[in-house]
C-alpha cells in the first residue's frame, strides 16, 4: 500500500510541473514573470471599481442619526395615536393616474417631479404625496361604512424629482394623518393642532399661516377676477408666473420672486369672494386655534396650489437665518380639507382633512438646535465585558437574559481584549461595566465598574438586572 501512495503523490506532483510547463514556457522565464503578473492582479489600479453611489437628492439616514429619527417617529405615533388616528401603509408605487387626478394638472408635482415609469402596461408613478393614497386606500376598503369619522395616520417615504439642495430632497419622509367623514371647524383645528403640537412636543417653535379658498364655485368666481388682474399686471411678472396665468393662476400667490411679490401685494383676496358658510367656517376654526393657544398668522396668499384643496388650507413654518444670516421661513408642514376628493376618486361623497410634516426638515431644524443649544445630556449606558472563553458564552447569556427583561446594554462578544472592550465602553460614554472573567463565572459573580472613577466592586450575578435599572433610572 504505501509505495502506491508515493506514485500518486509522484503523479501529482509531475502534474503540476507539466501543468506549469505546458501554460508559460520556457520553466525558468515563467517562474520570474508569473510573480510579477500574480503582484499586479492586486495593484489597487486593477482593483479599483467604481462604487456605485447613492442618487442624487436621496440619502442614507446613518445610524449616527437613528436616535433621533427614533425620537420623531415615536413622537408621531404618540401623537396620532393619542389623538385616535390609526396607522395606515401602503405601497409605494401606485398608479400614475391616481396623482393626475387628484393633484391636477398645472402643478409643479405632476407637471414636473414624479417619478414615473412603466411596468407591464401600466403607468405608474412612486408616490410623491399620500392625501390620494389614503383616499385610494379608504375608497378600496370600503371604510365609509365603518364608524366615521376614519381617521388615519402615516410615515412613508415620497418622490419627487426636484432640484435638490437643503431641506429639499428627491426622497423624502412625510408623517401625517387625514380625517374622511366629518365636516366640522373642529376637526380642521385638531388636524392643525395635531401637526403643530407634533413639532411643538419635539421642542421647536413653530407658527401656523392659515387661509381659506372657500368652496370649488367662490373659487371659480375669484379665479374670474385673480386671473383679469394677472394679466393687467404680466409685464410685471416673472417668466414661471407669465406660463401660470394660464395653467395655475393660483400658484402664482405662492411664488417667491420679489417682482412677482410686488404684484401679489395689490391683488384680490380670496377672503372677499368666500360665501357666507366658507368665511362663519374658517371664523370658528380661528376661534378654536385661539382657545387651543395656537400661534397662527392671517395669510391670504395661501393657497397651496393644489387641486383637491376646499376652505381650509395652513402651512406650518419655522423662520431660520439662512446662509446671509437673513430670516427665512422654513415650510414644516401643510394641509387643509379635501371635501370633493373621495368622490373626486370614485368613492362615496365623503368630507375630509388632513396634513402632511416633511421629517426630513424637522430633523435639520432639532439638528440644528442641538447644535446651537450642545447636545444635552448623553443617553445612560452600561456595557457588559468578558475575559476568557466561558465567560464570553456566559455574557452572551446575560445579554440575551437582559434583553428578555427589556433592559439593552452595550456590548462586544468578538472583541477578545478587556482593554479594548473597557476603551469602548468609555467610547459609548458608559457610566459603569460589568466585567466577566473565569473566576466571577465560577463564584456566579460579577464586577461593576465605575468609568468615572475606577472604582470596583462585586455583586451576584443575580442582581445584575437589578444593578443596571439602578443605574440607567
Ligand atoms: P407639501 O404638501 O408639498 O407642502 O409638503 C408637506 C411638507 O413636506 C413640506 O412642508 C415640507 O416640510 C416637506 N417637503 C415637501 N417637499 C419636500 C422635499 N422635496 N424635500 C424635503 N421635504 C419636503
């Protein structure tokens, strides 16, 4: 048996060199170019592949944010939920035709930044704004039979292909909550008090600009004399404005160019051509803002451009110095009532109401803030360490104990040095760590050290649950 062996072990090896003969002769020439060769296969030159990169206009949210992020979304949730919205989520992509229609044509949205693209034969678009949605949804779902008013939340990414630039993203997240099936001043005034109070409960003092278009037909009377004036003043107008007369007039009263201001300033108000009903409506919502001591201004140029807008519209704004240290006015959220929409949709005649909150911006505001203000007092932690084999399983049991109790401590089980893992935990800013080694896993004991001070002492593996409440309350 062995000498068959050493002849397999012969064959191989003869094999190879004819392998090596065969692929690069003569021998000695390939044994000196085949190093260089296999050094420039790893050259960085070679190697280098071009990373793909996120799109323009749309960002990762890093985990060095997610602390806050968490903080907004549980800040909506308590909020919606506290004032009796559900959650509602749904795809992303839908049906292009469902923001044609609702949206309207002549709107910066639909005549410029979805995006859009087909499938299948179908038209479809990525969500650029969820009103519809959340109308598509409650017509779907047959909802106007449940108990109104239907009143539902959501948080979900939107598109629009706009030009980027701060504040101002291609995906972006939105919280709201609309309301479908009551008609009432006061629900129009929890709809703003719920968005402004969001903002207000994560700490920034934010205004409320509010206005009424009244209903479709004072519309069309006031677009009659809104129109005649702007095209008395279009040499005056800027080259976006002069296309609008036409398309949108309304949005024009939005615009931001000074010239296009100057105009603005002298042209009817819709507050005059409201009816009766519309101007008593918008009086008693003002009346409730007042009693909910909500900081609100007048605006009669605020229309919000939309189609599916009726009576009530209101942007909320924070005014930040921009980059000339000038005040400006940052949009925050905006919203308004919807009555025609549902059935606008197909659905049953159906009143509604709702907003939208951009996060995105409000995270540039707390941002902003926490950087002004210091980042306030760090978040308690503890780590847990481990020396030795056993006490690395016997931590990961603790861990894993911990966290069935609700109790989450920072830690690193593949980091072997105690050195390391104690600079990390300073890293973290924990105040204290429990250290783990042979000797505690036999006597079921373990030690909390302080960070501050370096001060030690040992107690029952028992009372580690104990210990960290203790520490993190
Ligand atoms: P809108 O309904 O278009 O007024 O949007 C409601 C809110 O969403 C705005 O007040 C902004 O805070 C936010 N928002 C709108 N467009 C963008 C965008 N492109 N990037 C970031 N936030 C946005």
């Amino acid at each position: 048996m062995p000498p068959k062996k050493k002849a397999t072990a012969t064959k191989k090896k003869t094999t190879k060199v004819v392998k090596k003969t065969t692929k690069k002769a003569p021998a000695k020439k390939t044994v000196a170019k085949a190093k260089p060769a296999a050094k420039k296969a790893v050259s960085p030159k070679k190697r280098a592949v071009k990373t793909p990169q996120s799109l323009r206009g749309m960002r990762d949210l890093l985990p060095k944010d997610a602390q806050l992020w968490k903080n907004m979304f549980h800040t909506a949730e308590n909020i919606a939920e506290s004032y009796g919205f559900a959650r509602l989520q749904t795809p992303l992509v839908e049906e292009a035709g469902l923001f044609v229609k609702s949206i309207g044509k002549g709107t910066d949205i639909v005549d410029k930044e979805m995006y859009l693209f087909e499938f299948e034969g179908l038209k479809l678009a990525l969500q650029p704004e969820m009103t519809a949605v959340t109308v598509r949804s409650f017509i779907n779902h047959g909802m106007h039979v449940d108990p109104q008013p239907v009143k539902m939340w959501y948080w979900s990414p939107m598109y629009r292909h706009d030009r980027p630039q701060a504040g101002r993203y291609r995906q972006f997240y939105q919280f709201g909550a609309e309301v479908f099936g009551e008609k009432s001043p006061v629900m129009d005034a929890e709809v703003i008090s719920t968005a402004y109070h969001y903002i207000k409960d994560l700490g920034i003092d934010a205004q409320v600009k509010i206005n009424s278009i009244g209903t479709l037909e004072d519309r069309q009377n006031y677009l009659v004399e809104l129109v005649g004036y702007l095209r008395s003043k279009r040499s005056y107008l800027s080259e976006e404005s002069k296309k609008r007369i036409n398309k949108n007039p309304l949005r024009i009263l939005d615009s931001k160019d000074e010239g296009d201001r100057m105009v603005i300033e002298d042209a009817p108000q819709i507050i005059d051509w409201l009816s009766e009903d519309s101007k008593n409506y918008f009086m008693k919502i003002i009346e409730y803002l007042d009693e909910l001591e909500i900081p609100y201004v007048l605006d009669p140029t605020l229309v919000r451009g939309l189609d599916y807008y009726t009576d009530t519209v209101f942007e909320i704004f924070y005014e930040t110095p921009d980059e000339e240290n000038k005040m400006k006015e940052l949009a925050l959220g905006g919203g308004g009532r919807y009555d025609g929409l549902v059935e606008m949709l197909g659905g049953q005649p159906t009143d509604g109401c709702g907003f939208s909150v951009g996060v995105d911006r409000v995270a540039l505001v707390l941002k902003q803030k926490m950087h002004e203000e210091g980042p306030g007092e760090p978040e308690k932690c503890v780590y847990i360490a481990h020396l030795g084999d056993q006490a690395n399983r016997r931590a990961l049991r603790i861990i894993e104990d911990l966290r069935k109790g609700g109790i989450q401590v920072k830690h690193n089980l593949a980091k072997a040095s105690l050195k390391g893992q104690l600079e990390q935990a300073s890293k973290f800013g924990c105040s204290h760590t429990f250290i783990l080694g042979q000797k505690e896993v036999q006597d079921g004991t373990i030690i909390v050290r302080d960070m501050d001070s370096g001060s030690q002492e040992t107690i029952d593996q028992k009372k580690i649950g104990k210990e960290i409440t203790k520490i993190l309350s």
